[in-house]
C-alpha cells in the first residue's frame, strides 16, 4: 500500500471534475471518488477516462477505480468492497483506494493495490444485503462482494506489459 498526501493542487483537480459531472447530470460523483482516480494514476501513469472511474493503463488495459472514505489508515486484513450491481462493468482490472476525510478536509490517500477482475470475483466473499459482516459486524447496504487488502497486488509491470 502507498501512502499519498492530499495536495491543494490534488484537491482543486478532483473539486473541478466533480463539479463538471454535476453541470453535465450523468453523475453526482463526490469529490473523493476523483480523488481516488488521481491517486491511482499517480502510480499507473496511465490517463484518466473522464467521468467513467477508469484510467487507460499504457498498454491500454483498463483499470476501475473503487474509492472509499476512511477516517484512519486502512490495515492489510480491511476489506474492499464492489457492490454485486457494478460486476458486469467492462474493465480488465479493479484498482482500490482509500481517501482520508478529518475535520471536513481530504488529508491523503492511500493505493491500496489492483487485482485481475476475473482474480478478484474467484477469490472474493459475497455478502447480501442485510447481512452483518462477521469479520467487522457492518450491516451490508446492498449485495456485494468483498476481498482483504492483503489479497491485491503493487505489481505495476502488469500495466506496461503488452
């Protein structure tokens, strides 16, 4: 996992794109979801697929980005989540990221790792809606399907390769 600081310049980048997708009412987007973008292409140097949670990676596999807000830094047996209505999504890999929100201000981010999308739903957990997570007692809020941070990868040659 990669610790990144929440720059001003990080911040008015993610404020403008979210912005952006409310003036043109496909999405309400927040600004921590842009965020979590622009910190997964901080390692994927790839290019941002504007307002479709994906980055083109150099060798054009297509990588979605799942974001979550935290109040803390995540730990290797904290879960991400992809709810069961977003599987059929087109996209080659998953990249997740966590985006740390104190006292009404983004402070950093963390890359948690990507995983091969077909790898990811193989090895995930399905919880259904109104279930109690036994590993952290959340009541689930729809179907969906969760992994351990410690199960993705910090492989980037996987974007490079052709």
């Amino acid at each position: 996992m990669f610790e990144v600081k929440i720059t001003d310049s990080m911040y008015r980048l993610a404020w403008a794109r979210s912005r952006d997708a409310q003036k043109m009412k496909k999405n309400d987007k927040g600004i921590a979801e842009y965020l979590g973008e622009i910190i997964a292409n901080e390692y994927i140097k790839g290019k941002i697929i504007s307002q479709h949670d994906k980055i083109a990676a150099p060798n054009s596999r297509l990588i979605e980005v799942k974001t979550k807000v935290c109040t803390s830094e995540p730990l290797p047996h904290n879960e991400c989540s992809i709810e069961a209505a977003n599987m059929g999504r087109n996209c080659d890999y998953y990249a997740f990221v966590r985006v740390e929100y104190l006292n009404n201000t983004y402070t950093r981010g963390w890359y948690l790792g990507h995983i091969y999308r077909d790898a990811f739903y193989y090895n995930a957990r399905k919880l259904s809606k109104g279930q109690k997570d036994g590993d952290n007692w959340f009541t689930v809020k729809s179907d969906c399907f969760n992994i351990p941070i410690s199960s993705l990868s910090l492989d980037f040659g996987v974007f490079n390769e052709q």
